[in-house]
C-alpha cells in the first residue's frame, strides 16, 4: 500500500505536496477570469446571458477564494498536525469548483449553436488536464474536482435521451479514466521525487554527522600524537642530558691509567652508553624528518665508497650472527646526498642483519633505465602482505610484543621511508614469509666528476687546540664533564650556567669560541646566549650550539639560527671536529695543533 496513489502521504511527505500544491494556485487566477469573460462574450445569447453572468461570477469568486486561502496556508506554514485537515478543506473546493466547471454544459448546451457547444466541451476537456499538473500531486484532490466535473456533464448529456448524445458521455467518461491515469502517474513521480529529496536530506546529514565524528576523531587524533611526540620529546631530552655526561666522563677516563680489568669494565660502560646513545639517535632522527628541518646537500658521489664503508662497519655484525654479508662493485657515480642515502642503507642494512637467522644479506647498486637502483637483499623472515605497508609506520615492529630493546625501537624504516620522501627517490618492497625480502631505491645517475673531501683532523690525532672556551650549560654534570674533556684537549674553559654568568666571564676573558646549550634556564635560549656575546665581543665570534631537544618546533627554531648544531649525547669525536670546523684558519695554525 506505500505507492497506492489515493492513499494520503505520512506527515513531512504530505506537508511537502501541499506547499507544491498551494505554490501552483496563483498561476490560474489570470487564466481563469479571462476564460470566463470570454466564455461569457462567445456564448452569450438571449436565453442564457444572466446564467452565464452569473456562473463566471461564481467562477471567479471561487478561484478567488481558493488563491487567498492557499497563500494564507503558504503565509502561516504548513505543519503535519494541519496537513490532513487542510486536505480535507480542499476536497471541498474542488468539489465545488469541478461542479462549476460542469455546469456550464447545463447552461450553454441547449442555447448555443455546435461550434459553440464543441467549444463548451474543448473547455471541459481543457479543464481536465490542466488540473492534472495543479491538483495531481494529491491525486485525491484531482479526483474530487474531475468526478464533480464528469458527474455533472454526464448527467446533462444522459437526459437528453438521445442515443448520440450517450455515446458522447461515454468517450467522456473514457477521457477522464485517462486523465485520471496520467494524474496517477503525476502523483507517483512527485511522491517519489519528495521522498528522495528527504533521503537524500537524511543522507546529507548523516553524512554531516560522520563527517563531524571524524573531524573530531581526527582532532583527538592530532591531539594525542602531539601529546606523544611532546612527551617523547620532553622524555629525549632530559635522557640526553645524563647520557652525554656520561660519554664526557668516560671519553675523560679512557685517557687516564688504568689497569687491564679497569680498561675491560670501561669498554663494557662505553658500549652500553653506546647502545642508549644510539637508541636516542634514532629518535633524533625521526623527530628531524618530522620537523622537515632535513635539507638535502646534493652533490655528485662514488656509491662504491659508501658501500666499502658501510661494509666495514656492518660485516663484524653479520659474522657476530653467522651471517654472509655481500655487495657487489659499482662504478656509477650518483647524485643525491650522500649522508642521508648512507643513514638509509645503515638502517636498511641494520634491520636485515637483525631479521635474518639464516643465509645473509646482499647490497647492490644496479643501472636501470638511465637510474641506479641501491637494493638491500636479505633471507630473514619476510614480511607479509597485509604488513608491508605497516612497517614503514612509526614504533611498528615485527616479532617484538616483549618490545625488547636489542631489536631498536621500531623507527629504522619509518626513517628510511621520511628520507626517500625528502629525497624525492622511490622506495619499494618486495617479500615473500620466510624467504627474505628485498628494499629498492631510486637514486638518480650522473656523469659529473666527484670532488675530493677534504679532510679534518680527528680527535685521534691527539691535537691540541690551545684556544679560550667559553661553556654555557645550566647542567652541573654536563659542565663539569665538557670542561674536563676540553680541558684535556688543550683548552682554557671558562663554565657559565646562564646568559648573564657568561657575559660577566666573557667581560673579564675574552673567549675566542663560544659552546652552548640550546635550551637554558628561564625560557631562553643558547641562541640567544651566542647572539648577546658577539653584540659584546662582535659578530666574528664562533660558536656551537648543543641541543637534547627533539621537538619539531625546537630543531626548526635551532636550524633557522645558522649556527652550527651538535645534538646529545654528542660523541666526543663529533665535538672535536666540530671546534675545529668553527675556528678560523689562523687559529689553526701549527702553533695550536700542538700534539699531546
């Protein structure tokens, strides 16, 4: 019964084909007042002239009275309650009014001549179908007005006994059941038109609804990763200060006497301190791709030179597991960066050694369509379908539910896959389970010629610098432990734990180069720190800065200083170096470098 035309619509669907309804009635009011002076000029004979007046008269009225009562109705708002007694109210008119139209047939059909009684019955038939677009939205209306019509021209038609006149009523009849057919039809399409409107509302809306639901997930989503990377950055940093302390005195204590069994227990600290430093690294890593503060240096490479490095470092790992590490010779020349295609092999090479049990691991650098393609083979346990994706995503790891610290903390790949994005290289992987897999990136050729890297000194070489330090650190242990190791090599350091201790150092000494720490006490900066010493000494002064921060925001605001950055635990090694590439040339003199 739900598409059954007479049945009146539920609530919102009724409401909507009145408003369609009532909004048509003003375009008949025209229409209407001038056929009905035509009617009466066309039609009007002796006989009939005061029926005819008054019909049109009545005509008029009653279109008049159904215009106002549908704009009062359009004016006041239809509601659900008021829908079906309005339908009621309209059934009303258009029984009078069909019965008006009607009963022209019996004023006019015995007066008038046949061209004027073929007229009458065009108008009827006109009436009809006109009232199918105004009325067929509510087929129970078009009804009330189109039986009324009939009934009444039928009726004329049937007393005047005449066979003839019989066979018209019945084609009239057969017109109506058409008319009613196409009216029907109407109140179907409308009443399937303002259904789908409603679902399509309800659609739109739940769709809203959805779409609020996931903005808020999203944002409770956002919330809790910048909560994460803040507690992770918070939780870095405070790691790093003890830990480079920790390597400062071990660095110190390595240069002292000791004996066979001390010396055992020393490497033992070392590695461990090692082992934290490197785990923080890796965060460092991952928190600088974040920040998008990694600038690739590209530069054109010998890949057979990284690849003997890599090789010298890693294959003592691969024996240690029994392991076969291989790589095949390469003379193409690349142009990338090279320290950042370097950290992505270590970390894909890395995370082969450590998911391979059996068989061992093969590094490549094959031409390809004009490009090289570095591959990084192994026979570990292979990766699944439905994870290869999934470990490329941060902290996600295979095989480690006890999340046990010897197998990394489940950033290698995220950090290889952030490089080859900065990079612009395509990264792939192919896998199948326990057979191995096998990572492939893109690098692109090229046929310049590689320069020559100049190289620094190191801290093996036990060179003295004899150069005035000015250290600022509002960590007790860090000072006390980088004045020990600058002390060791050859340095005047002067310790400060804030901006104003230094500038009140510097006022008496001079330093001739400056180390700070990025984040001091009070909100402020080592930035800031280095800034006010050169408005006192000048802008030539050198500096470091040092930083434990990991936080995006951080590393952006250190990198946006031009200052050369160093990041905790820094290997004493990596601090020599870079002293040596912050001093002058003349301070670099024969006279400086003095061996211990």
């Amino acid at each position: 019964m739900k598409n059954y035309p007479l049945r009146l619509a539920d609530g919102r669907v009724l409401v909507q084909q009145l408003h369609l309804m009532l909004s048509n009635v003003r375009t008949t009011v025209l229409p209407v007042f001038v056929v009905s002076l035509c009617i009466v000029w066309t039609l009007s004979t002796e006989s009939n002239a005061m029926y005819l007046r008054l019909w049109a008269g009545a005509i008029i009225l009653s279109n008049l009275n159904w215009f106002r009562y549908a704009q009062r109705q359009l004016a006041s708002g239809l509601t659900q309650a008021q829908a079906p007694q309005v339908v009621r109210t309209l059934t009303v008119i258009n029984l009078v009014g069909g019965s008006l139209w009607g009963s022209l047939v019996w004023i006019t059909f015995d007066t008038v001549t046949l061209a004027g009684g073929v007229l009458v019955f065009a108008l009827m038939a006109g009436m009809a179908a006109g009232a199918v677009s105004t009325q067929g939205p509510i087929l129970r209306l078009y009804l009330a007005f189109l039986l009324s019509q009939m009934v009444v021209v039928v009726s004329k038609l049937w007393f005047m006994s005449d066979p003839a006149q019989w066979s018209l009523g019945g084609v009239i009849i057969l017109y109506a059941l058409v008319m009613l057919g196409q009216a029907a039809n109407l109140a179907r399409l409308v009443r399937s038109a303002i259904d789908l409107r409603f679902e399509n509302q309800e659609l739109l809306e739940k769709l809203r609804q959805e779409s609020a639901l996931s903005k808020a997930a999203q944002r409770e989503a956002e919330q809790a990763n910048a909560a994460k990377s803040k507690f992770l950055a918070a939780a870095s940093h405070d790691l790093r200060q003890p830990i480079h302390a920790q390597g400062l005195f071990l660095e110190v204590l390595s240069r002292s006497e000791l004996s066979p069994q001390q010396r055992e227990l020393l490497a033992s600290a070392s590695a461990a301190s090692e082992a934290s430093a490197e785990m923080l690294n890796t965060l460092l890593d991952f928190s600088r791709i974040e920040a998008g503060v990694v600038e690739p240096q590209v530069r054109a490479f010998g890949v057979q030179t990284l690849l003997n490095k890599i090789e010298r470092e890693f294959v003592q790992q691969a024996d240690a597991k029994g392991l076969d590490y291989r790589s095949r010779e390469s003379a193409l020349v690349l142009r990338s960066d090279p320290a950042l295609i370097e950290m992505i092999l270590r970390n894909l090479i890395s995370n082969a050694i450590r998911y391979t049990v059996h068989g061992g691991l093969l590094v490549t650098c094959r031409q390809r369509a004009g490009e090289a393609v570095l591959e990084v083979w192994d026979t570990g346990i292979g990766i699944e379908p439905a994870q290869q994706r999934e470990v490329f995503r941060e902290f996600h790891q295979l095989g480690n539910p006890e999340r046990d610290r010897r197998k990394g903390l489940g950033l290698g790949l995220a950090i290889v896959d952030g490089l080859a994005r900065t990079l612009g290289h395509p990264l792939s992987l192919n896998s199948k389970m326990q057979q191995g897999s096998v990572f492939r990136l893109v690098v692109p050729i090229t046929t310049a010629t590689v320069p020559l890297e100049p190289a620094l000194p190191e801290q093996s070489n036990h060179a003295r610098l004899n150069v005035r330090v000015l250290l600022i650190d509002d960590e007790e242990s860090v000072r006390a432990g980088m004045m020990h190791l600058l002390q060791d090599w050859g340095c005047v350091c002067e310790v400060a734990a804030s901006i104003e201790e230094a500038l009140a150092l510097a006022r008496i000494h001079a330093p001739e180069v400056v180390i700070s720490d990025y984040r001091l006490r009070e909100q402020r900066t080592g930035v800031e720190a280095i800034q006010a010493l050169r408005a006192l000494l000048g802008d030539a002064l050198p500096a470091l800065l040092i930083t434990g921060d990991t936080a995006p925001d951080r590393l952006r605001e250190a990198l946006a200083s031009g200052i050369t950055l160093l990041h905790k635990p820094v290997p004493p090694s990596h601090l020599y170096r870079g002293l040596v590439t912050a001093l002058p040339p003349q301070m670099m003199s024969s006279d400086a470098l003095m061996p211990c």
